[in-house]
C-alpha cells in the first residue's frame, strides 16, 4: 500500500492531502469534508480506511488552507468549495502515482454539495458519488445535471437532513439510491453506525468501478 503526504498546486492556493492506494487499486475516492472538518476528520478517516481494505485508494484533502478556514464565512462557500474540488480532481487525473484510476466522491455534510456540483461538472469522469449526513440541497440547480450514480446516507433519527435529502433525491436524473440508517443521528456516532454508512459506500463504489 502506498501511503503519500502531497501538496496540490491550484491556482489559487496549495492544498495539503493523504493519498492512499492499496496494491491493485481498483478507483480512488475523493473526500470532500463539511463545516469545520479536515483530512484528520477521525470519521472520515475510519471510512477511508475500510474502502483501502477492499482495494478502492483514498484521497483525504483539506479544500481550504488554513488561514481561510479561519474565516467561518469559508466554511459555507459551496462555490469556492466546489472549484478547489474541481481543480483538485483535474491535477490529479494527471497525477502519475494515480495512473488513470477512475475518480469518485465522497461528500460529508455541506461537503456534499461540492461534490454533487463538482461531479454535475465532469460527467461520466466521476463514476460514482456518496454523500454521507448530507447537504445536497446546497447543490440544488446541479442536482439535474448529475450522470454519475449517487447514493444518499442519511441517520433515521436525522429528521431535518431526511427532509432535505428527499428533496434532493427526487431532483436526480441518475442512477440513485437513499439509504437510512435506522438509529443513527447526524454524526452516526451510535456503536456500528459508522460501519454500516462505510459498508453501504464500499458496496455502491464497488457497483460502478470498473
């Protein structure tokens, strides 16, 4: 397994990630984090762990640098949020280490909304995208515009994100799938919760790479 600590040029600034690609990698999962969250996010860093389990490499990034998470406004820019995303996954489509394995998304919170935008952007570039405890309402005029199969994962004691995730869901034209996690809360910190949201995304990522 190849561990990597990178630095990502953009434009605009120079992202920090942790590129994991277990040997015979079959894909690699781009994480796009929520409010006030990072690559060190213990929860996102769980699920991580078990997709590299079943051979799917992992990309955990932090999409603001750390001056600009120091500005709470940051935290909610979709637009700023999705473009880093963007860019992000461009550089590394022609990242030699990565050799051309397919992309897809993970979003957590209003981190979803950057990848449900992000991957209307690219098309059948992104071949697959979970949100988990998700804000893809914030991603509303791009919900239509999405062919990559999306599965929503949503806590069944998480009332208002059902609601909002609802919404969404019947506005995708895709390939699509909700799931509730009967006794989870928003941060699925219930024992085994965690494990069943990580099992659910390894079963819809495994559907759709090649």
């Amino acid at each position: 397994m190849k561990k990597l600590e990178i630095d990502i040029p953009l434009t605009s600034a120079i992202l920090k990630g942790d590129l994991t690609i277990p040997m015979g990698a079959t894909g690699i999962v781009v994480f796009s984090h929520g409010i006030g969250s990072s690559r060190f996010s213990t929860r996102n860093r769980m699920v991580a762990e078990l997709l590299q389990k079943q051979k799917i490499g992992t990309l955990l990034l932090d999409l603001l640098t750390d001056e600009e998470n120091s500005v709470y406004e940051n935290r909610f820019n979709i637009d700023l949020l999705t473009s880093r995303l963007i860019e992000t996954t461009e550089w590394l489509v022609n990242y030699s280490e990565v050799n051309g394995l397919p992309i897809c998304y993970f979003g957590a919170n209003t981190g979803a909304a950057s990848t449900i935008r992000a991957a209307a952007y690219f098309g059948d570039t992104i071949k697959a995208v979970v949100s988990r405890g998700g804000r893809p309402d914030l991603a509303s005029n791009a919900l239509h515009q999405v062919t990559a199969p999306t599965l929503f994962i949503v806590g069944g004691e998480d009332i208002p994100i059902i609601e909002m995730n609802k919404r969404a869901y019947d506005e995708l034209h895709c390939e699509k799938e909700m799931k509730v996690i009967t006794g989870a809360t928003h941060l699925f910190e219930e024992p085994g919760k965690l494990f069943e949201v990580a099992d659910s995304a390894i079963i819809w990522y495994t559907k759709y790479l090649p």
